[in-house]
C-alpha cells in the first residue's frame, strides 16, 4: 500500500475554492440544480479532512429520478457504499 500524501490545503480552499463554491451554491439555487461536491483538504498519516457542499433536491421541490446526492451525503456521514452482486456496464 502506499503511503499517504500528508499536506493542508484548508487555506487555499477558504481563500480561492470556497468564493468560488458559493458563487456555484447560489447559481444552483436559482437554477433549481441540485448538486454534491467534496474536497479533501487536508490529509495525514491517521486522518483525511473533506468539505462536502451539497444542495439536496427535495428541499428544492425537484424530484429526481435516480438520486445519488443522497447516497453521497450518506457516504460523508459514516455509512459504508455496498458493492452490488454485478457490476454494471459502464460506456466510456
């Protein structure tokens, strides 16, 4: 296994990332657009740290079909991802 990458980004995201990631919040708020994004910014031997920005889509009245953003903020808050018995096939 390799070893981890240590570094601290968080001053770099607070200064540069996250103006950015609040112009993006508020464009999907108007839009009505649903969204996920995580950033691991900061890393160590024992520990990784993530911001995770989410605007989940039944607060904003928008049904999806297949909604992942759910299982994405589940991942963020402890719950394992389950592999399912097969693989789908994926075009690329």
């Amino acid at each position: 296994m390799n070893k981890p990458t240590n570094y601290n980004k968080k001053d770099v995201y607070e200064e540069k990332i996250a103006p950015l990631m609040d112009t993006v919040e508020a464009l999907c708020k108007e839009h009505s657009i649903p969204f996920f994004f995580a950033a691991a910014v900061a890393n160590t031997d024992r520990d990784t740290e993530y911001v995770n920005e989410s605007r989940s889509a039944l607060p904003m009245g928008v049904v999806l079909t297949d909604d992942k953003i759910v299982d994405h903020l589940k991942v963020c808050s402890g719950f394992r991802a389950i592999v399912p018995d097969s693989i789908p096939e994926i075009d690329i």
